[in-house]
C-alpha cells in the first residue's frame, strides 16, 4: 500500500442512503460540522444533548436530495436508530443499504493508475464522490483513503463485487497488486 497498490474489501462499514427534498436541511441538523456540497465528501459528528459524539458519519451527497452515509460496522442498528430518530420532521427517507452494498478499498501510490484503466477519473479529486461505471459496473466512488496514501472506496451491489474485485486485480498486475487488510 505505501510504495504501490493494494486492495481490501472494506464492506462491513454501515451505509444508509439518506433521500428526499429536505436531505441537505436534514444533514445540516445531524451533526456539528457543515455538509458537504454535491460531488464532495465530509465528516460530521451527530451530538448528543449534552453535547458529546453519539456517532461518526462519513457524508458522501451526489445531489441536493441524495446523499450516502457510512459509519462504523459496529454501531450499524444504533446509527439506523438514531437517523430514523433525528428524521422525524424532515420529508427524507432513510433506507439502510449495508447487506445490500459491498466496499472495495482500492490504496496506494499507484491506485490511480489502475482505477484510471477501468473508469475516467479526471474528475476524481481528494474528497469527491461520483457514481460511474467501473470495468462495466455501477459504482459510487469515493476519493478518500485512510491508509496514509492516494485511494478510493468502490461502492458497488455485492452481486457485482467479485467481478469488480478480479477487474481490479487484472488492471493492477502490471503495477505489482497486492492486498491489505
């Protein structure tokens, strides 16, 4: 990972897709920092009444009414628990979509490279996130790594995954693949 490329399946993060026209007003009362804008990524702590973290959220909003959170494997029903809860009064549909999507964690100084040959990626800068197709399938992407060096996170329907995985494998031979995790 920290002189070329490698790949993990990171699928047990929790993920919950958050829609509906008061989806930005929504995330903007979840936690103490700013959302994001489309196309872009960030963190927000939801709070509790007394002011300290109930949970972590990763944002990822594709659009004014669509955004993607994730949070850790661990607290999965206690973060469904408290979207529902903090949903109440905003017209947004909270849908868990954890069993349903499986995260390929693609890292590494050369991960560009690989995931260059499988999708266009100019558009792909530190923190972004766009949903396109990658070696033929639906994928939300996502610029973020926290391994320390360049990486992205494949979002993808886990009956696609495994084919995504090896399409990943097969580009990043030539630059020296390898796996982590």
């Amino acid at each position: 990972v920290s002189n070329r490329v490698a790949l993990a399946d990171l699928s047990v993060f929790s993920k919950f897709d958050v829609t509906g026209p008061d989806t930005r007003r929504f995330l903007d009362a979840l936690g103490a920092n700013t959302p994001p804008k489309p196309g872009r990524i960030g963190l927000t702590h939801a709070l509790t009444p007394a002011g300290g973290v109930a949970s972590e959220f990763t944002i990822s909003v594709f659009a004014p009414d669509r955004a993607y959170l994730n949070s850790a494997a661990a607290a999965e029903e206690m973060d469904l628990d408290l979207l529902m809860d903090r949903a109440t009064g905003f017209d947004v549909t909270i849908a868990n979509r954890t069993d349903d999507l499986a995260v390929i964690g693609l890292m590494g100084p050369r991960s560009a490279e690989v995931l260059g040959s499988l999708a266009d990626i100019a558009q792909l800068s530190w923190l972004s996130a766009r949903k396109m197709d990658v070696a033929g399938v639906p994928a939300r992407v996502l610029r973020v790594s926290y391994v320390g060096e360049k990486g992205y996170e494949l979002h993808v329907d886990r009956g696609h995954a495994a084919r995504l995985f090896h399409a990943l494998e097969e580009a990043g031979r030539p630059f020296g693949i390898g796996h982590y995790g």
